[in-house]
C-alpha cells in the first residue's frame, strides 16, 4: 500500500478514536478513492476490515 494512503487510513483511525466520526469516514473514503487499482483497493478495504473495531459505535 502507497505511503500516502496509508496516512489516510491512519489519520481515519486517530479521528475515530476521538469520536470525530464524519472526519474518520472521509479519510477512509479518501484512501479508496485515490487506490490505483482494484488490488489496492481490496488491500484497502482489508485494512478497513481489520481496524473495524475502532469505527465501532455502541
């Protein structure tokens, strides 16, 4: 996965973890739309999937 992309999906994570939940849903959407092709993209989403519990909201 690209560098900046990562940044991204890492920006998202700290937002979330800060309750600042609108801001952590557009860096991740960012991150997918700035994939360079459908590999990255699954990575991506991965990615996503693994981190799932910090966008979790009770």
């Amino acid at each position: 996965m690209r560098e900046h992309i990562r940044r991204l999906l890492n920006q998202a994570v700290a937002m979330a973890r800060q309750d600042q939940m609108t801001e952590a849903v557009s860096c991740g959407e960012a991150a997918l739309f700035r994939a360079a092709d459908r590999a990255e993209r699954e990575e991506i989403e991965q990615w996503l999937i693994d981190h799932a519990d910090v966008f979790h909201q009770e």
